[in-house]
C-alpha cells in the first residue's frame, strides 16, 4: 500500500471541476476500466456493478455538484 499511500503536502490533479452531467465519462472509459480491472483477474462485471463502477469513476473525477462545484 505504500505506494497508493496519500503524501502529505502532494498537489492533487483529481477532482475537476464538474463541467456538466458526465461530460468527460464516456462508456469507452467505463469499458476501459473494466477491462483493465478482469486483466487483472477481477471477475467480469455485470450491469449493476457498471453503475456502481461508473459512479465510483465520478466520484473520483469530478467534483460534487452539491458542493456547488
């Protein structure tokens, strides 16, 4: 884990500024991050973990509207 570790003091680049409904989050992104994630041996994901795996995504990415972002 040290090397996902959070360094304290290190500039983020993530979360943009949310630029509208999932401007950036295509489903070629989604695909791609589930292909890498069955490369390495995760099991294929099914339609409710897409979602789940497409709102994860913009979690990171963007960030909340409700935060008036």
């Amino acid at each position: 884990m040290s090397g996902t570790a959070f360094r304290s003091g290190a500039e983020r680049s993530y979360p943009l500024p949310h630029a509208g409904p999932e401007a950036l989050l295509t489903e070629p992104l989604v695909n791609s991050a589930a292909a890498v994630l069955v490369g390495y041996g995760y099991p294929r994901l099914t339609g409710p973990d897409r979602a789940a795996l497409k709102s994860a995504l913009v979690a990171f990415l963007y960030e909340s509207q409700e935060n008036g972002s």
